[in-house]
C-alpha cells in the first residue's frame, strides 16, 4: 500500500514539475534554465524517471497522469490572461508527450528485460477472447452505469461534469473568436481527461477492477471544479462589464442633461444593460445550480462511503466472531493447546451480514472475507489464525489436504454440530459443501 501512496505522489510531483517549467518564458530557448533551476535535459531525465518508478509500481497510474497532464494543460488553455501563441503551446505539448513515451518505453523494456513480465491487465484483456458484440455491449453498459451513478462505485457527478464539459467545448469551437488551434487543442484536452477516466475499461474490453479505476475519481473532480470554475469566470466578467456600463450610464445621464448625449443613444446603451443583467442572472443561476448539484453528489458519496466503512467492519467482526467458534470447537476435540495432527478446512463460506450493509455478494468494493477463500488457499487460513490468535495448529500437505475434502462429504457443515472431526489423522474443519 505505502508503494502505491508513494507512487501517486511522484506523479503529481511530475505534474507540478511540468508546471513549473512552463511557467518560464521562454523556457524552450537554447541555454535558457527551467525551474527548479536544472537545465532541460536534465529535468527531462529527472520526470521520466520518476514517472519509470511511477508506472513500475501500478499499470493504473499511467492513465492518472494522462489525465492530470491533460487537465494542467486544458487549465492554461482556457486562462483568459496572456495571447494564444500555438507554437509555445504545441512545445509543451511536445515536452509532455515526450516524456509520456520515454517513461512509458523505458518501464516496458526494463521490466521485460530484468524482471518477469506482469500479466495481470493484459491478463484481463477479453479482444479476440469474446464476441466483439458482446464487448460492445458489456461497454455501453459501463458507461452508463459510471455516468449515472449505478454501482457504489460509481457516482451520477461524471455525467454531469461530462455534459457541461462538453458544453464547454461546443461553445469554444462555434461561438468563441478564437484560434483554430486553440479550439483544436482546447477540445482535445478535454477528451482525454475524460477518456483517462474509462482507458483502462476500454483496453481491457470489461469492467475492470475498481481498485485499477485510480482516474475515475479525479476526473469527475476535476471536470466539475473546472466547469464551475469557467462558469464563475464568466459570471465575474459579466459583473465586470455591467459595473463599466453602470459608470458609462451616470456619464451619460450627466452629459445629457448639459445637452450632449442623444436620447436615442442612451436608451440603445438602457436595453444594453438591461440584456447584460438578465445574462448575468441566467449565470449565477447555473452556478449556483452546479454548486447545488456537486454538494448533492458529494453528500451521497460521503453516506456511501461511510456506510462502506460499516461494511467492512462488520464483515470483520462476523470473520473473527467465525474463527472463535471455530477454536472453541477444536479445543473441544481434547488434543490440548498445540495439536499434534494437520488442521484442513473444508468450503468456502460467506458471513452474513446485517441489511444496513451493502451487499457484498454483489458489490465488489469490499474486501473479501478470509472464509470466502478456502478452497483457493487452505493453508493461507491456518497461518492468519495462528498469527493473530495465537494458537498452534500444524498445517497439511496438498496430499492430505485432497484426502480431507474426499472423506468430508459426508460431514455437516458450519454451523450444525459435528463440522470439526478427527477423521484419518486429519482434524477437518468443514465449513460448506462449496469445494
């Protein structure tokens, strides 16, 4: 877990470095020095090989900073301070790519090269493995339950920073005086942002894991505080110009009673403010209703979280409430505190929670139980109950373990009374019927 935090901290430290370094003017220019005071090449060398440390530790940090670079760079885009100047833009862009596909480059050959290939997405990967129908469809299922909100881990706030983002750059390309370029780049930013958030689904052809789904969150953040943000800006420039027109209307008043303003003049500049007023209401009633929105969404989340908090714990007292029965019952066999015979359990089991839970069988988020793994790694249960209650239990070979689960058929199984036995020089432990 610590190399995980610690990896996400060297991708928003390389992010910040990318920042910084753009902040120079000029910082593309021969002998020019780039923040935090190292030449170019250097601070090339330095992010790629903080994001190398970065992509070795988690595949699903690579689409985190395509979204976090892509956000940076759509932030400087829409800045309203400073001219367009698309070959400053297009050098950053170049700078930033081009350290995405050293790093990225770099992490596959050396961990090719010195270390054993890791499968665990391209494990997952179902192209050519289904029907592409099918994957098609399993695809536009998850995107409309991660844009509605179907699923605990999911939340309605992406389709709607989705939908507002898109407004945006509806209206940057058809209805704002600017550059091709910038629209062209403007939209693009903003494409990848949201595409980082579903990369890793869209490679792999299903719902991954949600542990992988790292940008889902970040992006739904960031594309609400960034609509908001262009929206308030926008209702601050309207102020802006109605506090200009305000001023121009007392000039006016004053000059035309010396004679020297038109009457037509002035009502035109009347009807003027009047339609700047009802902009200006129109837009603070969008602001306020996307503030609305976020904190409604956000307090949804905060109860589904906490109530994944309950969750959990529960499902860890029903565990160890489990494995006290369980001891109870093998001191009840008589063989003292440090049996001499192999322990076996037999099925997986799943504790049952109270309703105020949430459905562990369905929902994947929580974690899953130690019962819920038996027949996966026997052993591994044996070990956890001796390291955390002391007890002194000998575990069996894969041999007896395959003898214990034949002769245990006819066995009851946990709860019912006779589910621990000593049958064959094997204490078993049958804990269901599921093996």
């Amino acid at each position: 877990m610590m190399h995980t935090v610690w990896a996400l901290f060297l991708v928003v430290f390389t992010a910040a470095l990318f920042q910084m370094m753009f902040s120079v003017d000029g910082w593309y220019r021969k002998g020019k020095r780039c923040k935090p005071g190292l030449c170019k090449p250097g601070l090339f060398v330095l992010e790629t090989l903080l994001l190398v440390w970065a992509f070795a530790s988690y595949q699903a940090f690579v689409p985190l900073f395509l979204a976090l670079c892509a956000g940076v760079y759509l932030i400087r885009l829409s800045s309203s301070a400073g001219r367009f100047a698309a070959g400053e833009e297009l050098r950053r862009l170049a700078w930033m790519a081009g350290v995405f596909l050293a790093a990225f480059v770099c992490n596959t050959v050396v961990t090719n090269r010195f270390f054993m290939p890791d499968d665990y997405l391209t494990g997952q990967v179902v192209w050519g493995v289904r029907e592409t129908k099918e994957i098609l469809r399993c695809l536009a299922v998850y995107f409309v339950k991660s844009h509605l909100g179907l699923g605990v881990q999911y939340s309605w706030l992406m389709g709607v920073g989705a939908v507002f983002a898109a407004l945006l750059v509806l209206r940057v390309l058809f209805f704002e005086k600017k550059a091709w370029m910038h629209k062209v780049l403007y939209a693009a930013s903003v494409a990848v942002v949201w595409a980082a958030a579903h990369m890793l689904t869209v490679y792999v052809g299903t719902e991954t894991v949600i542990r992988s789904q790292l940008a889902y969150p970040f992006v739904m953040a960031f594309l609400l505080m960034f609509v908001l943000e262009q929206t308030g800006r926008e209702q601050a420039d309207t102020d802006v110009s109605l506090k200009k027109q305000g001023m121009n209307a007392d000039i006016d008043a004053g000059l035309k009673k010396q004679g020297m303003q038109a009457d037509t003049c002035s009502s035109l500049k009347k009807q003027g403010m009047q339609a700047d007023t009802c902009s200006s209401l129109k837009k603070r009633c969008m602001c306020l209703a996307l503030a609305f929105a976020a904190a409604a969404g956000i307090w949804g989340q905060l109860g589904d979280t906490f109530r994944l908090w309950y969750t959990e714990d529960m499902k860890d007292k029903m565990d160890m409430a489990v494995v006290q029965k369980v001891i109870s019952q093998v001191d009840r066999l008589g063989l003292g505190t440090q049996p001499q015979l192999p322990v076996v359990f037999v099925g997986d089991y799943s504790p049952q929670v109270n309703r105020a839970c949430f459905d562990t069988d369905a929902d994947l988020s929580i974690g899953v139980s130690c019962w819920e793994r038996v027949n996966e790694q026997p052993n591994r249960l044996v070990r956890m109950i001796e390291n955390h209650f002391g007890v002194c239990w000998q575990r069996a070979d894969w041999e007896s373990i395959v003898h214990a689960r034949e002769i245990s058929r006819d066995m009851p199984s946990y709860p019912d009374e006779g589910y621990v036995q000593v049958r064959d020089g094997v204490i078993i432990i049958k804990m269901s019927d599921y093996y």
